[in-house]
C-alpha cells in the first residue's frame, strides 16, 4: 500500500519527522506482541483461543464491561488477539497505514487517534452485540484509515489530484476488501470496524494540523473535549439499555469466566474467587452423594467472595410439580417460598458442608439469575 503523498509534497516531510516515523507505530506494535507473549505463555492458545481463554486478558465481553463495571475492557480489548493470524494481520496493517497517521497528525494526535477510534469501536461493538467476546486492534486501524479520509477531507484543495487519488484509492481497496472478507467470514466483528471507521473519520478530520498558510483548524483540547463527548455519549447509551444489566448477562459472564467440574447427570460445577480445583473436587465427590447428582444438568457456582462462601444453584422457573392434590392433580409449588422445598435444600448444604470447608450461604438462583433465596448453612 502507497500511502506517500507523491513528488509534490515530498518535501513537506522533513528530517527530523522521517527519523522518528515509526515510533508510535512500533511502540503499539510491541505492546500487542508482549501481551500476546505473555497470553501464550500462561498457557493461552498459540492459534485460536476460546472466549474462556482471552476474557481474563481483557477482551470485551457485554456482562463483564457492562453489567460488571469493567469499563477498562473497552481499552484493553485493543491489544488483545485471537490468536498469531489474528494479531499478524493487523500488525501488518498496523505498520503500513501508522507511519503516514504519524507523519499528517504528528505522534500526540496519532495516539489521540488510535483510541478514540478504539474506544468508539468498543462501544459499537457493546451496542451491536453485547453478549459477544470481542477482541483485537482492528477497530483503531480502522479507524486510522478513517482518518486517512478526514485528512483527504480538510486537505484536497492543497493536495495534488494525483496524490489525493492515490491516498483514497489504496485505503478505499483497503476497506471494501475487509467489509467483504469480514462478511464471509462469521467470526469478524464488523460493527466494531465500522464504529472505528467513522469514529477515525471524525477524528481524523478535527485533528488535522494546521499547515503554514493554511486554513484555520480547530484547536486540539477542543478537539478533545468533543471526541470525549463523543465517547462520553456512547457509554451512557451502553449502560441505559437494561438488558446490559440483566441478571442473565451476570449469570453468563460467571459462566463464561469460572473453571468447571462435571458431577452426576450431566451437571456442572463452576468455582472461581479463591477455589482452588482440589477444593472444587472435593465437593463435586460429596455433591455425587446428594440428590442433586440426579438432576440432570445441574448447575452449581461455588465462589468465596469477601471471604465469604457461597454456593449458587440455579433452579430454573422454580416450580415443582412433585405434589398432588385430592383430585390427583400436580400444582405447580413455588420453590421458592415452600417450607418443605427450603427444608430438602437446607439437609442437602449440610451434607455438603463438610467439602465446603464450614458454613456458607446457599444461595438459589432461577433460570435467569436472579437470587430468589438464600439459606445459611452454619457447617454443623
């Protein structure tokens, strides 16, 4: 990809500019091959790690950024990948299209750039599809060829025509060969890409720098003060929808970052916060001696928040239907309030109080994850 202006302006890069052409573009290049290093060497996948794998890393995940409050995640997905292809490829990207962005915008405004356009990829990406994991540079490049736009914008009538053809056409070939290959390809997270496009675009086209003799330009920390506006407005957007913040989507993002065991019918018991997997194991092996091994399956949280253990169990819509009535009938009863339902959950948490290690909270969740009960169980 071409990305110099042509012999008509070569001689507006000096020097001192070609010396230090590359140095954000490497800087941002090695911090997503550390942390790419340091995923695979604890242990995450070298080709193609799972949601499981990546989330601890930072990667976006709507129950986590959203309903948990990890309002990071947005920045950190930037630097996080799904694998050598998938960081390759956009450091590839990274190191065509970043010593131009630095040479027309200058490093303060290229960083500028990098996350405003990252963010707002995030943010897009949470709005589209919350509920998928999300990960890697590609909405800040995007948005670095927005800004390649938002330059050809404010400059064409200082450009050559030969020049401004170029540079739109070499990032014009650019996107339309993303936009379809990431079409065809299920994985690709289009909605980022596009919200970084036009976030870049926007950016790009505040932050250009005003030249000798040229038209005035809007001052950086008003440029600022918009883009954060900007961001400051999708975020609220994102926190306004309930369902973010649904127990369903907290349920999930335990689900999704918690290890697992299997016992009995199918069931699983996920353990995080402290648990360590002989602790987990040791209680899968007394949950195998309780009728909870026969449900089919099950699922079972054991977590020790705050120093305090709590095991979760979630129980559906929380009807039962083993009663009848004098007409041979089967109400459903509402496990929740049912005095011989808490009974049986109570005997179980003391079988299994012992694996647990003392007393816990028993806490029991319906299908949607919300807690609709919780029983002490003193350990005894």
């Amino acid at each position: 990809m071409d990305f110099s202006f042509g012999s008509e302006r070569k001689a507006d890069v000096s020097p001192r500019v070609k010396r230090s052409l590359v140095t954000v573009t490497t800087a941002l290049i090695a911090i997503n091959v550390l942390v790419f290093a340091a995923m695979t060497a604890s242990g995450v996948s070298f080709l193609n790690p799972t949601p499981r794998e990546v989330i601890p890393w930072g990667a976006d995940f709507g129950p986590l950024t959203i309903a948990g409050a990890q309002w990071w995640r947005m920045l950190t997905a930037c630097f996080v990948h799904f694998g050598i292809i998938h960081i390759g490829f956009n450091m590839f990207v990274l190191y065509q299209i970043g010593p131009f962005i630095e040479t027309v915008f200058g490093r303060a405004r290229y960083l500028l750039l990098y996350f405003f356009a990252g963010l707002a990829a995030s943010i897009v990406s949470l709005l589209v599809h919350p509920l998928t994991t999300s990960a890697g540079a590609s909405g800040a490049i995007f948005g670095l060829y927005g800004a390649v736009f938002g330059f050809l914008l404010m400059e064409r009538r200082s450009l050559a025509p030969g020049a401004v053809q170029s540079i739109g056409k070499s990032a014009g070939i650019f996107i339309l060969y993303n936009f379809i290959y990431g079409g065809m390809n299920g994985r690709t997270d289009l909605a980022a890409h596009i919200g970084g496009l036009i976030a870049g675009f926007v950016a790009g086209a505040l932050l250009v720098r005003r030249r000798a003799g040229g038209p005035w330009r809007v001052p950086v920390p008003a440029s600022v003060i918009v883009l954060a506006g900007i961001l400051g407005a999708g975020a609220i957007a994102l926190a306004q929808r309930p369902e973010n913040r649904s127990p369903e989507n907290a349920l999930m993002a335990t689900v999704i970052t918690s290890r697992s065991l299997s016992f009995g019918n199918e069931g699983q018991l996920l353990y995080r916060d402290g648990i360590t997997e002989a602790d987990a194991k040791k209680l899968a092996a007394a949950i195998n001696q309780t009728e909870l091994a026969q449900v089919k399956g099950a699922l079972l949280t054991l977590s020790r928040p705050a120093g305090r253990t709590t095991l979760s169990l979630v129980l559906g819509d929380g009807k039962s239907n083993d009663k009848t009535d004098a007409n041979n009938q089967s109400p459903q009863t509402d496990l929740w309030n049912d005095p011989d339902a808490i009974k049986a959950f109570t005997d179980i948490g003391h079988q299994l109080a012992p694996a647990v290690g003392g007393p816990f909270d028993l806490v029991l969740l319906d299908g949607d994850g919300v807690p609709r009960r919780t029983v002490n169980i003193s350990g005894m």
